[in-house]
C-alpha cells in the first residue's frame, strides 16, 4: 500500500494538520491527520488501525531526508519509503532521453532536500521548530500539500510503467528511496568517535592545540623551514600567490603550488631528482599536515563529533552517476591518519565490510561476457584475467598489467600501458570491451547512455553541441575533437560506476533488512562507495560478518539473476578502525 504524507490542504481549514493519504484511494478523504509536529506517531499507530503488517506500507513523502530524522529522533523507523524528489530527478533525467521510453511532466516542482547547515551537526529541535528543513514543524508553503504530492506519485508510476524498462527503473526508485532511509539512519546513529584518541593523533603530528588563528608548533617550524629554503623571508605557504612566486624565483618551475605538480618538478630533474626532492621536502610536509589541520583537526572534531559520534551528512546520489557525496564533515572518508579515533564501544566491535573489485564485476556482469564473467565468480578477478592471457598468449600475463587494463579500459586511458594492453583485452573479452566503446560511442556523438536500471547520463548543454560542431579553424577542431574525446570517457565510465552505486544501494538495503531480522543490535554507521561499517554488539559480530557477505551476493543476484559474476568481501572486525587497513 503506498501512502502519502503531506500538510493538509488550505481548504480543509485545518492549518498545522498534516494528512495520511492512499495514493490510490477514490475517497478524497485522508486515512488519518495529525499535528504537523506529532507525523511519527501517525505512521507508527497506522499499520495498526488498518490491520496491515507495518512492512506492507510504502511511505510516500516528498523529500526523506527532510521527514524522517525527526522519525529516528523519536524512535521509529520504517521499513519503506518513496521519497518523490529523488524520484524526481531521475525522472527528469529519464524523459531527456529518447531511448529511456519516458514521458514525464511533474505536477509539482520538489526540490532535493539539502541539510540547513553543513558546518556542523547540531542535534534536532522539537515540534516548535520553524526551520525550512524541518518539515514536521508545521506545513510550510515550500512543502506540497498531500493531494498535490498523492497526484505526483500517481504521475510518476505512470512514467515509470511506461518506460522501455519499468521493472528495472521501479527498482532504481525504490533503492533511492531506500538509501536516503540508509543516510539518515547513520546520520542519526554516528560512527563512533573517540575525541581524546583523536586529539593526542592532532598533538603528535601537528604540536599541542594553537589558539584560536594560530599555526600549531610543528606547522609552524615547517612554515619557517619552508620560507628558508625557498630563500623567502616571511613567506606564508598558505598562500597560493605568494608561494608560487617564491618557488619560481628558487628556480622551481611549476605552474601552480599543487602537490603533485611539485612531485613531478622532482621526478623530471634526472641527476637533480635528490636535490629538488630535499629543497621540497619540507614544503610537501607542510602541505600533508595542514591538509591534515584543515580537513581533520581541531576545528572539525569540535563541529562534527558530538557525544562520541562523528554523524556523516549524505548527499544521496549526489554524483551525477549516482553515487553519494558529503554534506560537509568529509563523510565520504576518513583519512587513514585520524581512523585510530574511531573506536567501537565497550562491549561492541566494528565490523569493516569492503567489496572486492566491483566495477570489473559490475562490466562482466552487464556485458554478460562469458570470458570474464568466469573471471567473475573468482575470489581475485585480476588474477583469473591474468591466468586467462597467459593461456591465450596475450600480454595480459601478471596480475598488474590485467588490473591496468581493465581500469584503462573502463575510465578511457588512450596511453601508456593501458593502451598498449587494450587491443589484448579485446581479444579475450570481446563482449565487455565492445559494450564501453559502444557507450564512448555514444557521448562522443552527443547522445545519453544509461546504467543497468536506468539511470541516465545528463544530455549535452546547448553550447558543448555548438562547440563540437565547430570546424571553422584548426584550433577549434582540435578542440572539437578534445571535447568529444572526453565525452566518451564520461560515458563509458557512467554506464560501469553508475551500476556499481545501484549494487551498493541494493547491498545496503540488503544487509539493513537482514540487520533489523537477526542482528538488531547492529547499525550501518558508514559508508564509502564499496565499504560499509557496522557497529554492534560483540555477541552478534560473527552474524554480522555473515550478513554483510549474504547481502552482498544477494544483491548481486537481484540486479544479475542470470549472471554468474559473484562479490566477495574482505570483512575484518575490529576495535579500531585502523586496525582494519
């Protein structure tokens, strides 16, 4: 049963009222109402007053991550959700594309929820709060009354059952909605953080705690070594403008303060190299740890720890192939120098789930390549490809050259090693290399291409199809081509990374479900990409270990029914995340 959650109507003369409404229901009439501050109660009493398994209700709203904190805050969670605007934005994406099938018109604009303040994580207010984003507050013009949003939903499954896939894109929708559930959950529940942990890590690397606007003591010994051997007195490396005018007249010629531009000055200096490597070598230190001061320091541990917890912000799919993006706080990682701070508690264990080659698997699987889906159902897919161009007398004889191939191949390498060892690949894989040079194909000419459920690739701005239809001097051709060229390996890689991130969601909302079912002590708490960390009691540690592996070839199966590609993991449990790496 779907059902939609939405301020009452102005014309029901009941402002403050929020609305429960069958999307599919002939009466106009809600199913139930509440103050707009007391909807987690509502959806908790429902199931019951309806005689219906709470699991058997979708809940319809236009933006999860607006609505269902304030849920957690009073501790209920659901099994289901459609959140429109995420749905949205898909759809919209889907109906530029000719071959998606999809004829789609919102009846209400729903902008992508975004946290308030991504500077910090302060906890939620109550009922009385009048913020944009909390949108249980009161019912807040910028939140779609419940018919308009019902009408949305309504309009949105018939865009979807009229598309060339609508299976698969129903899923794609339904994982969305599932990973903003995800994103609050461990936004709710933190990663566990041990601040004092991680303030004597700070103290060791970078000095003691400066005041307020001061360098700490080691930077600020680096900062000074710095300005002497670039022979700049009074030199701030924190400049950019400043720096480089100080490393041009010391004879280091770059074109910007980048660290990797300065490693390359010193790679190219020959008989120089060591010389150039200890001019820089103070310069590079100061560089890792202000990065370090910046992103991970003192600052960030006062804004983004609270209470033991670091709470990620998640931008669900905040990349354009759908993978996530932070929120502010770095939620899309933890620098291996600071993950020593991120201790389970007492009587708990974290347990590190991460998956093994995905994109490689991801491309067999989709390309249905019979060679490397074989390749596939090995614990080391690189070694497997390996073994198979040795059989055939490829190049592809260690395990290093098939791994830079097949990573070539996928993000559109076109030299050096990866070129070199493509026309191999194409010879053992015919069926997976075809399938990325049919979506470069595609971007190079301008047209969409889209991800195994239908996730489609943006479509070309005005001015890139002006640019590349340019042939009115060299220096534009050039630029044509350089455009298209890039394009293509946009889209060859979206088609791989963009199903690997509909993997990730089905892996989540696999292992959540199963979490809830055997292991209820143990939370999702982070996730990066391919990696997942759970928290959770230490009796249930080795359930947890087994759900996360069972999730992960489960998902599989439920994007791949008929492949025999597998996803293996590497799972460690440990006290400390570092003790993972």
């Amino acid at each position: 049963m779907l059902v939609v959650l939405g301020p009452a109507p102005a014309s029901a003369g009941t402002p403050g009222t929020w609305w429960a409404l069958d999307v599919d229901g002939r009466d106009a009439a809600p199913l139930d109402s509440c103050p707009a501050g007391a909807v987690a109660g509502l959806v908790d009493a429902l199931p019951g007053r309806l005689r219906l398994p709470a699991d058997h209700i979708r809940w319809v709203l236009a933006s999860v991550g607006a609505e269902y904190g304030t849920w957690l805050d009073a501790g209920l969670r659901v099994r289901r959700a459609w959140d429109l605007s995420l749905s949205q934005r898909i759809l919209r994406t889907a109906a530029t594309a000719g071959g998606a099938q999809v004829s789609y018109a919102p009846v209400v604009e729903i902008p992508v929820h975004v946290p308030a303040d991504p500077l910090a994580a302060p906890p939620r207010r109550g009922p009385e709060q009048d913020a944009f984003f909390d949108l249980t507050a009161d019912a807040s013009p910028g939140v779609p009354d419940a018919p308009t949003l019902a009408a949305e939903a309504r309009g949105q499954r018939e865009a979807i059952g009229g598309s060339a896939r609508p299976d698969r894109l129903w899923m794609l929708v339904t994982a969305e909605s599932q990973g903003a559930l995800i994103a609050e959950e461990m936004h709710t529940a933190g990663l566990p953080w041990d601040a004092e942990v991680h303030d004597a890590l700070l103290t060791d690397i970078l000095g003691p705690r400066p005041a307020e606007g001061e360098r700490p003591a080691r930077l600020q010994e680096l900062a000074e070594q710095v300005a002497e051997d670039l022979g700049a007195p009074g030199l701030n490396p924190d400049s950019p403008p400043s720096l480089l005018r100080a490393l041009q007249n010391a004879g280091v010629t770059v074109d910007s303060t980048r660290q990797s531009d300065l490693k390359q000055w010193i790679d190219s200096g020959g008989t120089l190299r060591q010389e150039r490597a200890r001019m820089l070598e103070a310069l590079l230190e100061y560089k890792a740890r202000s990065r370090l001061h910046t992103a991970n320091g003192w600052h960030w541990l006062d804004s983004w720890v609270k209470e033991g917890r670091f709470h990620p912000r998640y931008l669900v799919g905040g990349v354009v192939t759908g993978r996530w993006a932070a929120h502010g706080g770095g939620a899309m990682q933890v620098p291996a120098v600071v993950r020593d701070a991120v201790r389970a508690d007492p009587g708990h264990v974290l347990t590190v789930a991460d998956a093994s080659q995905v994109e490689p698997r991801i491309l067999a699987a989709m390309s249905a390549d019979p060679a490397l889906a074989g390749a596939g159902t090995t614990e080391d897919l690189y070694r497997e490809v390996a073994e198979q161009g040795r059989t055939r007398g490829t190049a592809l004889d260690d395990r290093s050259r098939a791994k830079i191939a097949l990573l070539g191949a996928m993000y559109g390498s076109t030299t050096g090693d990866s070129a070199a060892l493509l026309p191999h690949l194409r010879r053992l894989y015919p069926q997976a290399i075809g399938l990325l040079e049919r979506a470069a194909a595609m971007g190079e000419s301008g047209n969409q291409v889209c991800t195994w459920l239908g996730r489609w690739s943006p479509q070309p701005e005005q001015r890139w199809l002006e640019a590349v239809a340019d042939r009115q001097t060299r220096a534009a051709e050039s630029r044509a081509r350089s455009l298209r060229r890039a394009a293509g390996r946009f889209t060859r890689n979206f088609v791989v990374q963009g199903t690997a991130a509909e993997w990730a969601l089905c892996w989540m909302g696999e292992l959540r479900r199963r979490l809830h079912n055997e292991a209820p002590g143990t939370q999702l708490v982070f996730f990066v990409h391919d990696e997942v960390v759970l928290h959770g009691p230490t009796h249930e540690a080795d359930s947890a270990g087994r759900l996360a592996t069972e999730a992960a070839e489960a998902a599989g199966r439920l994007l791949f029914p008929d492949a025999p590609v597998t996803f293996p993991l590497t799972v460690a449990q440990v006290r400390s995340y570092a003790e993972a790496t």
